[in-house]
C-alpha cells in the first residue's frame, strides 16, 4: 500500500536487515510454535532499539551474546535453537540477546552487518564480531564448542563474571491467563519506566522518585527506583577495576558499595549482602551509609528470599 512505502521500498538498502531471498522461507506460526522460530526463555531474550543502551550497560556485569536476526525466516531456526541450548546450558555465565533486525534496520546499520545473520559478543559494553552469515555445519560446532566458552572466558579474565537472570522458558496457559489478566502499567509509572528501557536510569529514578512523592504507598515505584538508582550508579563502571580496587582497599566504604553494586546486579544478591554485612561488623563508624545502601537492596529480592530474611537479621544485630 501507499502509506507503506517509507517503511520499505524495494530496492533500498536497510544494511541487509530485510532480504528477498528471506521472503521466500519466511515462517506462518509466532515464536514457540509448532513450526515457528525458538520461543526466548531460559537465558534468551528478545530485546530492540529501545533496550539497546540497556544491553551494553548490562553487559559489565555478565556477557551477552547479541544475535542480529530475522525471527520470520526459517533458515535462522537451527542457529538460534543451538545458540540457546548452549547459552541455557551455562546457567548464567552468558546472556543470548536477539533482535529482530527486519524491524529494527537502525540495528543493523549501526552494527555495519550486510545481512543476518549476525552475531557479536558484548563484553564491558564493547562489541566483537563473532560470526557474519550463515554458519556451516561444522563453523556451528565450532561456535557451541569453542566460541562461545572462549567468550565467557574472555568475560571472566575482564572482571564481568555476574550471573544472567533467568526466566521461565515456557508458560503454562494459567500463567499466560494470568499474565494476560495482569494489570496494565500503571499511568503514572509510563515516564519512568519508558527512561529505564531507553537506558535513561539516572532519568527513571528521578521519575519514580516523583511518583513516591504523590504516592509514597507505591511500593512498586519504590522497588524499580532503587533498580534504576543501582544501574545509574554502575554504568559508567570497568567491573574488573571495581573489584581491583575492592580488594586492595577493604577499609574503603566506597569501594565495598561499589562491588556490592556489581555483586546485585549479576543476581549474586547473597554475595552483596554478605559483603556490606561484614565490612559493617569491622566498621561501625559507617553504620548509616551501609544501611541506607542495605535498605535499598531489600527493595529489590522478593519478600519472601530467604536472603533477604537472613540478612534483615543479621543487620538488626549489628545495629543494636
């Protein structure tokens, strides 16, 4: 149609996110299908432009794999199966992030790919170029076997040694039923929660604190400020010189909050409590800065973590 020709035009280049060799293999059924391309689960994650900023922030705290694709086009099925049974297999030492790049072209061109697929490893938010085309059956083996332990090993000896969040690969029609039934965002969090997906943090923790000051009852708000407040501080951080500079300073407050920081945002909450926890116990002249910086990661495990309950004790004894 007419009003569709400034989205594509045939013969224009969009850096090889839409070719018209994919349109003859393209796919009927939606991601999860019978039929249809791997449903995201598990250690997989579909993501776009806007949750981009928010990929390479992230990737300081564990590596993520970043699979430029076309979810619609059956010959990319077999590598983003592989990719993910690989990626689930390592429990979190790596984070597979796929985007769909036919409807995300400005993807495509920043990353200077000539079509998918295409796949890079984000590691301290610096991109490497691990494959460009379609793999062979034996350049496939070599990324599962060889490739992708070389990333997370590379990773490691950087300092991004976080864990990956996990989400549950399938639902069950109560939990899609439910899921569906949940209530929508609500108004008031849409700014705020528009800033965290544009990697806008230090922007949504502005925006949430406002909606405390109208609302100080919305522990929502108060838990995804808190998020915000943590990536904002950790952005602009090199996690190997965080915990460099940890170890050779124990006796600095901000050096522990720092690598507590790091610890919450790679999942590794037991880690980050222990630590603020114990330097506390050696240093009781920063009581009140660790604490406030505690009762800020209490906001974030579900209330009933045992973690969180251990260590809510373990300051109240400190304290008192």
């Amino acid at each position: 149609m007419a009003t569709n020709n400034q989205q594509f035009q045939p013969g224009v280049s969009l850096a090889g996110a839409v070719d018209l060799e994919s349109l003859k293999h393209q796919a009927k059924a939606q991601p999860g299908e019978v039929g249809g391309a791997p449903a995201a689960g598990g250690y997989v994650i579909d993501s776009s432009s806007a949750g981009f900023q928010a990929l390479m922030q992230t990737s300081a705290t564990f590596p993520i794999l970043l699979l430029l694709w076309v979810p619609t086009d059956k010959r990319l099925f077999p590598l983003a199966q592989t990719l993910g049974d690989v990626v689930n297999a390592q429990e979190g030492k790596v984070q597979l992030a796929r985007i769909d790049i036919a409807t995300e072209p400005e993807i495509a061109q920043a990353f200077r790919v000539q079509g998918a697929p295409a796949l890079f490893a984000l590691i301290g938010g610096r991109p490497m170029p691990v494959l460009q085309g379609m793999p062979s059956e034996e350049e496939l083996k070599q990324l599962s076997d060889e490739l992708i332990p070389q990333v997370i090993t590379l990773a490691q000896q950087s300092g991004v040694s976080g864990s990956a969040p996990y989400q549950d690969i399938q639902q069950s029609d109560e939990d899609t039923e439910a899921a569906a039934n949940e209530p929508a965002l609500p108004a008031a969090h849409e700014q705020a929660h528009r800033l965290a997906e544009e990697g806008d943090f230090a922007g949504a923790a502005a925006a949430y604190e406002q909606v405390l000051k109208d609302d100080p009852t919305d522990t929502l708000a108060a838990r995804e400020r808190v998020k915000a407040l943590l990536l904002a501080r950790s952005a602009a951080l090199d996690v190997r010189v965080v915990r460099q500079e940890a170890a050779e300073h124990p006796d600095d407050v901000e050096a522990q909050l720092a690598v507590a920081d790091i610890d919450m945002i790679g999942g590794q909450i037991g880690d980050a409590f222990g630590r603020l926890l114990e330097y506390v116990a050696g240093h009781r002249d920063q009581m009140e800065v660790v604490r406030q910086r505690l009762l800020e990661f209490f906001l974030i495990p579900e209330a009933t973590d045992p973690r969180l309950k251990s260590a809510r004790q373990q300051l109240a004894t400190l304290m008192y």
